[in-house]
C-alpha cells in the first residue's frame, strides 16, 4: 500500500494522482464531522443544565432573603418541626 500510495502522489501512474488522498480525507470528514457536531451539541446541553441550576440556586437564596426579612421584621421564626425515628 505504501508503494502504492508514494506511486501515485509522486504521479509514476498514469491515474489521477489525488484519488487516493482525496478519498482518505473525505473518509476522515465522514467520521470528524459527526464527532464534532456531536460534540457541539452535549456542551450546549450542558451549558443548558448549568444556566437552569444557576437559576434555582438563585430562587433558593432569594427565598432564604426573604424569610431572613420576615425573621428581622416579625422578631419571630416559623417552627421547625424535626421527625426522629
């Protein structure tokens, strides 16, 4: 094969000389073009994930901000009920 592929870059044949090269690489785009859109797509799902829980870590300590007000406003604090088996 490789005496094959150096005869026909080097045009000893009297074929077309990037026949060969050229399948190899449209082989290659075959297989790196999925893979890379592929990849593209998990991390923008996975950007997606972080975004929606740097969200709900908002929501909660918004939701902490305002039972901390309400403690500093009324003085008191909703009882915690603690279960023990």
């Amino acid at each position: 094969m490789d005496r094959h592929l150096l005869a026909v870059l080097t045009s000893e044949t009297d074929d077309y000389a990037f026949t060969l090269v050229t399948v190899l690489i449209l082989r290659a785009c075959g297989i790196l073009i999925p893979l890379y859109i592929m990849v593209r797509v998990i991390e923008s799902v996975q950007n997606r994930l972080q975004e929606l829980h740097q969200d709900d870590d908002e929501e909660c300590n918004e939701t902490t901000s305002i039972r901390e007000r309400d403690v500093e406003e009324n003085g008191t604090q909703n009882p915690v009920v603690q279960i023990q088996s």
